[in-house]
C-alpha cells in the first residue's frame, strides 16, 4: 500500500511540473497535436491525470480518517489531551 502511495504521489509531481515546462519555454513550439497547440494539449494530458490520482488517492487516505472518527466520534465539548 505505501508503495501505491508514493507511485501516485511520484505521477502527482511529475504532472505538476509538465504543466508548468511550457512557462520555461520547454514543450512551447507552435506545433499543432491533434487540433490543439503543443503547450494547450500537454497541459490538458496533465490535468486529466491529475483528476485521476485525486480518485485515487481520496480513498487511500481519507477512507481510513473516516472510518476512525466512526469508531470514536468527537464532541465539540471534548478535548483530547
């Protein structure tokens, strides 16, 4: 499981950067992919990625949090010290 966590958090990184290389002038040529320039079509690749490892990674961590605040629900008078 903690390698399925570090190998979609990997993705998350390399995305983040593809999407900002157009701003450095990496993968910025008018070239056409498809209908979409070269910059436009990497980004919106990323993004659709991006979506992906969220759906991914929303039960990897936020299942577990949910199911321990059912097992011991918290009050707002409560502290937990």
């Amino acid at each position: 499981m903690k390698i399925m966590r570090r190998l979609l958090w990997l993705v998350v990184c390399v995305c983040l950067v593809l999407t900002w290389l157009p701003y450095f002038g990496l993968f910025n040529s008018p070239t056409l992919i498809g209908f979409l320039p070269e910059p436009l079509a990497l980004t919106l690749v990323c993004n659709v990625i991006l979506t992906l490892c969220v759906l991914a990674i929303y039960p990897l961590y936020f299942t577990p949090f949910i199911n321990a605040l059912n097992n011991k629900p918290m009050s707002w008078g409560e502290r937990n010290e």
